[in-house]
C-alpha cells in the first residue's frame, strides 16, 4: 500500500502510522469485498467513518443533506453490493485475530513492556511481567540468585545490579509505546462495535468487550495496576535497596 496514503490516514485518525500501517491495509481487503473497487479517497473515508466511534457504521450510500458539497462517498462503484440499499457491515473478525496472534499476554496487551535485551522483542503486560520478574526475587536475601531468562525466547536479561546508585539502563523492562497505541485503538473498535450491538449478530469473541463490560473492566484493572506499578518501579530504580525488592515482591503476588 502507498505510503502516502497510510501517512494520510494516520493524520486525520490522530494515531501513529505504525497503527495506521497495520489497520489500513486489512481494512482495504475488507472493505473491497464487500463494495468493490474504491479509490483512494472513498477508502480513507470509510476507514475513518468506521473508525471514529461517534459515527455511523451504516456503511450504505446515500446523497448528502442539506445542499451540502457531495461527500466522495455519495458516488459509489456501479457493483451489487454498492447498489444494496443496506451493504453488510465490516467484519472484526481479523481485527480480534491481529489482538489475539501478535498483541496478546494472557489476555489482550495491557500496557506492554519488552523485556531490555537486543535479541529479544517479546512483549508482556506490566503486570504480569512485574509478577514474573519478582516471582524469582528470593524471599530471604532480597536478590537475583540466577540470571532471568525470557519465559518465550530463553534470551538472558543482565543481572540486577545490588549496588545503588542504579543506572537506569540497568532496569529489565522497555516501554513498548507502539504495540499500546495499536493495542488501544483495536479495543475502541471492538468495543464500539460490542456497545453498538449488543448481543446480537456478535461474534462471540466480542461479547463483554461493552465499554461496562466484564472484559473491558478487566483489561481496564490489569491496566491500571500494571501502569502504577511500573510508575513504582521505574521512578525507583536506582534507589531500590534489598528490603524494597522485597516489599515489591509481596506488592505483585498479592495482585489479582
């Protein structure tokens, strides 16, 4: 897909072109199926009108009201399923796959960390890489006693430094600020559409995800103390002494 026109979409949604590159793209063959060949502009239009949770996702043409310039969307490609008077709705199905295959811990990302090591790149949530991290912290000594390795690629982090002042590039965990921005914006797509539809027509991967919902709450908790934990951590850092990690390490187990 052209550049250009990802830069162009990433622009007018607000959201990073890592986000747009990833959504567009998938987009376009869905949107395609179902109404045929779209020109750039009819596409950008769609993709935002089924992005923007504040409107509609009727995506069936119509003229414009009120005298108003005719919208790029009002003449739409002479095919069958441009011609219904009430066009299928676009799938979540890939967008529930993409959450599931590449930003997925145990649930949906919340709040995702890489682990600080070149040959790495695995992404976890901050809470349950805080638990993992701390889980191996020894009760008595306060310390490290064997080197962490990924729990996916076995790569070897750097041991924990005990001596403080502690350099920041010491600490074992890296903001993955990229996969959280795409994380988010697929979530506000399929809770849009949960809060839209409620229980009808939904496939079944998406029922709970309603903004009240019993998943979005979830999601919304592992956030929360996923970010305040880490905020802990991090703020910290250089100054944590034995007795510290082990005060976090009592903090993280007893997290739900």
């Amino acid at each position: 897909m052209d550049p250009g026109l990802i830069r162009r979409f990433s622009a007018l949604i607000g959201q990073s072109e890592d986000f747009a590159e990833d959504f567009l793209p998938q987009f376009a063959i869905q949107s395609e199926a179902v109404y045929g060949s779209l020109s750039e502009d009819e596409l950008l239009e769609l993709a935002m009108d089924h992005f923007h949770s504040d409107k509609s996702r009727n995506l069936s043409p119509g003229p414009s009201s009120g005298g108003a310039s005719m919208s790029s969307l009002d003449s739409w490609p002479d095919t069958p399923c441009a011609a219904s008077s009430s066009a299928p709705s676009l799938g979540l199905g890939w967008i529930l796959d993409r959450l599931e295959d590449d930003f997925h811990c145990i649930e949906p990302l919340a709040r995702p960390y890489s682990l600080n090591h070149g040959q790495c790149g695995h992404n976890f949530c901050a809470l349950c890489v805080l638990k993992w991290y701390f889980d191996a912290l020894d009760g008595e000594c306060g310390r490290w006693l064997e080197s962490l390795r990924c729990p996916v690629c076995r790569s070897m982090l750097p041991a924990t430094p005990a001596d403080v002042p502690r350099d920041m590039c010491t600490l074992p965990f890296v903001p993955n600020r990229s996969a959280d921005t795409t994380v988010r914006a697929y979530l506000n797509l399929v809770q849009d559409a949960a809060d839209r539809n409620g229980s009808g027509g939904l496939d079944e991967r998406v029922r709970g995800w309603e903004r009240h919902g019993r998943k979005s709450m979830d999601w919304q908790e592992r956030d929360r103390k996923g970010t305040e934990g880490m905020e802990l951590v991090v703020t910290n850092w250089a100054i944590l002494e034995e007795e510290d990690f082990l005060a976090m390490k009592a903090r993280f187990e007893d997290s739900s």
